[in-house]
C-alpha cells in the first residue's frame, strides 16, 4: 500500500445534485475506494444539512422523506464515514436555509491540514467557494485533488486543485446496478427549492 495518507471530504449538498442530474444511486463505499486508490486512507467525511424534527410535520411525504435521509446517513455512519451534518433553518416564509456546510467542510480540511493528519484531500464538490481554501491547505505543503460530477463542476476550482477527477467517466465503478424510483439521500431535497440560493 502506498504511504501517502489521504482524506476524502464530501460535500454532500453539492454532489446531490450531479446525481440528480444523472439519476444514479451512488455506492459511497465504493466511491471512497475509488478515489482511495492503493493510497492510505485516514478518514472520510460526509456534509450535509438537515431539517429540524420540530420543524416537519409527522405523516407528511416531507416527513417520509426526513426519515429516509436520517436513514442513509445512519448507513453512511455505519460504513465508516463520519457524516457531519448542520441544522437547516426554517425562514418565515417557510423555506429552508443553510449555509453552514461549506464552512464546516473548509475549517475541516484547514484544520486537519495544520495538524499533518494527511498528505492529500481528496475535496468531492464543484463548488468555487472551496478555491481559497484550498490554496491554502496547499501553501501549509499538502496536496488536493478535486472530484466532482460534470454537472456541478467549476472550472476555477478543478484549475487550482493538483488533479481533477470527472466523476461522470467513472459511473461505473461506484453506483448501485439498479436504477431507484427515489434517491434516498434526495428525497428531502425536491420539497425545499431553496436550500441552495447562493
């Protein structure tokens, strides 16, 4: 195995929409192995937002949908990756919002870099906010590949990142063999149009 320690860090909200776009029900262990490569992997992370119970109504299809996705991520949990998860925030108007995520997955990765708990990141999100902090996790010395699906990808991000990975050349080797009626991870998210307003 190689010596080189990775640490993969998932943007979930991101990475959903890519699947969306392909309907495809992504294998996370899989993918992880993935991009793990023969590398050594450390850790990996899952972010994403979800809704307060309080905040969904019971026997409702948003509630179906809320115990669904509380499903997933206790199957994400159990298969050894550490999901990170911030609240989502009901506005007056009755629209969910977050912008925690992106902070979370950026003090991660920042942190972990300056603690030399890994060689390279593995940033799984197309997401351009990420650009600056990635330049420097890589001023502290350490390396970071991008991976995102085609759909979501930015440009700036993928030219500063060390290596660029097109998820969608590699379907394959990290979705389940059926097709779903409903995405669980998704699920939630087709009732809150919202959550995503930049």
């Amino acid at each position: 195995m190689n010596d080189e320690r990775i640490m993969i860090f998932i943007d979930g909200s991101n990475i959903f929409h890519g699947i969306r776009y392909l309907n495809i029900k992504v294998n996370y262990s899989k993918l992880v192995e993935f991009l793990r490569e023969s590398r050594r992997l450390v850790r990996t992370y899952f972010y994403t937002a979800v809704p307060q119970e309080k905040d969904i109504k019971k026997g409702t299809p948003e509630w179906e949908s809320f115990t669904r996705q509380k499903r997933f991520l206790e199957e994400l949990s159990m298969s050894g990756i550490k999901v990170k998860t911030a609240k989502l925030k009901r506005l007056p108007s009755g629209e969910f919002v977050e912008k925690e995520v992106d902070i979370m997955l950026a003090t991660d990765m920042l942190s972990l870099a300056y603690q030399d708990a890994y060689d390279t990141a593995i940033l799984v999100s197309g997401d351009s906010d990420f650009v600056y902090t990635v330049e420097e996790v890589q001023r502290i010395g350490k390396r970071v590949e991008n991976a995102s699906f085609k759909k979501t990808s930015s440009h700036q991000l993928r030219r500063v990142c060390d290596r660029f990975i097109l998820l969608d050349d590699f379907i394959d080797r990290f979705i389940y063999e059926e097709k779903p009626a409903l995405l669980e991870e998704v699920g939630f998210w087709e009732k809150i149009k919202s959550l995503w307003r930049r």
